[in-house]
C-alpha cells in the first residue's frame, strides 16, 4: 500500500461561519479563506457539512436548486489553487419506485483541479 503522501501532501479542515440560506455568502467566505491562507498545491480540504447553505429543512428544494451553480464555483476554486476540496450539499435524489417524487439528500462531492472527481 501507498504512504499516505502520495495521496495528498496535506489535508486540512475548512472551519468557516455558515450563514443560513445565503449561498452568495457562504462562497465568498470560502474565497476569501483560501486567498488568505492559500493551501499547497494538491492538498484535500474538507468543508463543514451542507457549507453553502447550512441545514434548513423547508428550503432543500431551493437549495438543491443552486448545487450546480455551487458545484461550478468549487471546480473553479480547486482549479484556481490546484486543490481538491470535499464537501457536503443538499442535491435531489430520485424517490421510490412508483412515487416518482425526487427527495432531498445530504450528498458529498469530491472535486479536484479537472472538476467533479466523484459523489455519494
């Protein structure tokens, strides 16, 4: 097996206030954070679970609405300080067999320099 180095050259965790249902926000404290303390090239930053919005129930729809918009704005960032950054938003799932009603769903996305590496 691999030493954990060849995997990334650091990690770290993203500590950052989450204000409530503002996504515009929430991508500029991100932006601002990273051109503060810019991150080594290749490192894995993990983001507070459903960063962009924070867990307000009544508005996942809406917020799984902006995930892509979100998504975008990640790969932009990992493209920008070459990084890969993980992190948590709420998406739509598709509902039980003969419902057909999409549900919300906490879901993790990995994105590195070239975009969307992986979900689940």
């Amino acid at each position: 097996m691999p030493s954990n180095s060849s995997f990334f050259p650091a990690a770290g965790c993203v500590q950052l206030h989450i204000e409530l249902g503002n996504t515009r926000a929430n991508i500029a404290t991100l932006r601002r954070l990273l051109a503060e303390q810019t991150p080594q090239a290749g490192s894995l930053l993990v983001l507070p679970e459903i960063w962009a919005t924070g867990f307000s129930y009544p508005d996942t729809q809406k917020f799984a609405a902006e995930t892509p918009a979100v998504l975008a704005e990640m790969a932009a960032l990992a493209a920008q300080y070459d990084i890969f950054l993980a992190g948590s938003l709420t998406n739509q799932k598709p509902g039980d067999q003969g419902s057909g009603a999409a549900l919300p769903a906490n879901t993790l996305y990995l994105l590195g320099p070239q975009g969307l590496l992986g979900q689940t």
